[in-house]
C-alpha cells in the first residue's frame, strides 16, 4: 500500500508545465482526454468515480433541477455524484475538491459561509481536519477565492492547510485543489508565466509534505484555458424569439425557467438548452445554430451527457467565444444580483464577477457594512466584453489539460482505477 497526494492545478497545460517545476518533478506528464463540458465540477466528477457525464450526472457547473423549476449553480452536497469515489475505502483528507459536504472522508476542508435571517452573510470554511485550520492560518481569504480581488492569497492558504492536514494527519490519500490559474487565466488572454510560477511555489509546498510522509504525488488538471474574445447570448436571442418567460419587479428582470418555452443554462463555452414538453425542438435548435458564436448544436447523447439532468440540446461555442448569462435587453432592467457576487442566484455562470466597476464604491459599500447598515456589494461590471479567458471546449495536446505522475493514464475516466492501483487494497471497511 502506498499513500498518494492527488494536486489538481486547475489551468495547467503542457504548454505551461515549463514555468512550474516543482510540479514537473512529479512523474511523466502526459496530455489527457477530459470531460465535456471541460468545466470543475464535472471534470472531478469524472476523476473521481471513472465514468463519463452521463452516468455520474454531474453535467455542468449548474444545471435545471426540473422538479423544482430551478436553476442552481455550485450545489455541495456529494450526494449529487452518482457513482463510487476512488476514494472511499481509504483515509482520505479532501482539501477544496468539489461535492465535498457529506463526503465519505476521514478529512475535509471546503469554502461554507454562515447565512443570518436578515440576509447577512459572515464568511467561513467547514473545517473537518481536527487541525484547527483558522486558528493557526488566520480566515481563509474568501475574498481571494472568487470574486474581484480574487488571486494567490487564497492558493497560499489551502496549500498550507494541506500541508498541516499531510503531516499531522497522514492521510493515505489527500486531494487538493489548487485554483490560481483559473482567475487571472480568464481575466486577461496573454497567460503570464508569473502566475504558473506562482502556483508551483504553492504546490512546492504540498510537494514537501507529502515528501515528510513518503507519499507518491499526482498532479492533475482539469483544463486548459483558451483567449475568448466574443460574448454570446444566448438567452438575448431566445427571449427576442418569445421563448423566455420574464417576470417584472422592484428587483429587476426575473428570468422564470418554469414557464418559458425554452430556455439556455450556459456555463463557459458550454449551454444546456431545455426545451418545454411539446414544443418544437428542431425549431429551437435552428434558432441556436443560427447565433453567431456558435459552433455546434448537438443531441446530448453524442457528448456523453445523455442524463436527466441535461438539457434538451448542448450548445458549444466557437473556441475564442463563450456563452453570457444576461437575458435582460437593457442594464436598467438587470437583476439587482446582477451587480453582486452572487454564485447561487445567477440562472449562469458570470465570469463578469472577477472585475470590479469601483474601488471606492467597494470600499462605501463595506463602511456601510462595518457601521451595520443594510448595504448591497454591487460592484460587478455588467460588460461581459471583459472577460478574456474561458473553456468548457474539449481541447487536448499542449493546450489542453494534463497528468503527472508514475506511468500516468490517458484519458480522465481511467483516472478511477490509476489511482486505485497505487493506493492498494482498500483500509477502511
């Protein structure tokens, strides 16, 4: 049996691996074949259980929950993944990794706000390391780990989170993710090698302690980042078509998945078109190709997310374009969660909440906040034009996303069993 440190570096890439390496020590590295939508959540998912989209259910970052009209992004429960982990059985510390509430683990640690009655929000993580994380590392820099001001604070933390978990707790296996990359990688599309630098000195520091502990370290990736330089919006064309249902209020523009008569949920360069029972679906696919941007309208089937969860149609863009959330014609009609960074509420992801309109806004709208006023951090730019990095593409060689370790896999669905023939017979019965 041997103990195994999995380091996700989420946005590495062949291309980049020169700039990192300590993470280049790990082992061969090796392009691999992701998932589609190459997205967080479902590329994990993939990891962990060894199976495509379609049979562990996580097909996006959000998606349509049809029996209760909603759409909901970023859910945490790992109930949602179907599908034995690679993990279970053995004594596992799960740093930041995804679906990691009600995990099958020995240890955890993952991002969980407090939320009070009046809508107020104190920032936190759900600390199940028996480490006392807070205590010895200070708050976790929430602010650093999405959002405007979003950067390496918050990969600095977890990766010394992970290091105490490692050689305290001697997990067999411990996960960690790594996410720095991701943010500036989509702000701009010039990738600065500064910022793999800067990952591979976080990473240095996992490396380190999983060396104190004799463990074998994986480096994976779950994607690679390409320049974007076109929004599209998909919901825009819907809605001028009389597909989309919007209800009117002293809030904004509410966007009502229920009722309309077809609707997109996108997520990157990736879109769920649901269509309503008895509508024209070929109608609705027409009216999608016909958007400029797109590149394919295809049956969900012929991308392996052939699952309930999915929508009707999967959309892909073009690969320097993605897909805009907004459904609203006019800003003034915009949701007032618009303007926020507000993850759960937007009916799409929003890259938009990496940028800021205003410091000084920020910095009235947090007087208001320390002096106990209500007050609304409505500092995100509504202009998706910003944003110059996405993906959600299957893309592979130098640009896409990659493996290191002892005679890695592939493809990301033997990732299951790869880590498995390392780790030996299960411990835990």
């Amino acid at each position: 049996m041997a103990n195994v440190v999995v380091l996700n570096a989420v946005g590495l890439t062949p291309e980049l691996l020169p700039h990192a390496p300590r993470l280049a020590s790990c082992g061969v590295a090796t392009p691999w074949k992701g998932s589609i939508p190459a997205v967080t959540s479902t590329c994990q998912a993939t990891m962990l259980t060894g199976k495509p989209p379609n049979q562990h259910g996580i097909v996006a970052n959000g998606w349509y929950f049809r029996d209760t009209a909603e759409i909901r992004f970023w859910q945490q429960s790992n109930h949602l993944v179907q599908g034995e982990k690679f993990y279970e059985g053995y004594p596992t510390a799960k740093m930041f990794w995804w679906y990691n509430q009600h995990a099958p683990v020995t240890w955890s640690a993952t991002p969980k706000p407090h939320y009070g009655c009046d809508g107020s929000k104190v920032f936190d993580i759900l600390d199940q390391t028996g480490c006392r994380l807070t205590d010895r590392l200070g708050a976790f820099p929430f602010w650093a780990f999405w959002g405007p001001k979003a950067g390496l604070d918050s990969t600095q933390w977890i990766a010394k989170a992970t290091s105490l978990v490692l050689r305290e707790q001697r997990p067999q296996l411990t996960l960690v993710y790594l996410p720095h990359l991701d943010y500036d990688f989509q702000r701009y599309d010039i990738q600065d090698p500064q910022r793999v630098a800067e990952l591979d000195r976080c990473a240095g520091e996992v490396l380190d302690a999983a060396e104190s502990i004799g463990a074998i370290p994986i480096v994976v990736s779950e994607y690679g980042l390409s320049p974007v330089h076109h929004p599209i919006y998909l919901q825009r064309a819907l809605r001028q078509a009389g597909y989309l249902e919007i209800r009117k209020g002293p809030f904004g523009e509410m966007l009502i998945p229920g009722d309309c008569r077809a609707f997109a949920v996108v997520d990157h360069q990736i879109a769920h078109i649901y269509v309503k029972p008895g509508e024209d679906r070929i109608a609705v696919r027409r009216l999608v190709e016909s958007i400029e941007g797109v590149d394919l309208v295809a049956e969900p089937g012929d991308l392996q997310l052939d699952h309930p969860r999915s929508g009707d149609w999967i959309a892909v863009a073009k690969p320097d374009a993605w897909f805009a959330y907004p459904y609203w014609r006019d800003d003034s009609a915009a949701p007032d969660f618009a303007r926020t960074v507000d993850i759960h509420r937007k009916p799409g992801y929003d890259p938009a909440e990496l940028f800021m309109t205003s410091g000084l806004r920020a910095a009235g709208r947090l007087l208001q906040k320390k002096l106990g006023f209500r007050y609304r951090m409505d500092v995100v730019p509504l202009d998706a034009s910003l944003v110059r990095g996405s993906h959600g593409r299957l893309v592979e060689g130098p640009k896409g996303p990659l493996v290191i370790g002892p005679a890695p896999p592939e493809e990301m669905t033997s990732f299951f069993g790869y880590v498995r023939s390392l780790l030996g017979p299960p411990r835990l019965q």
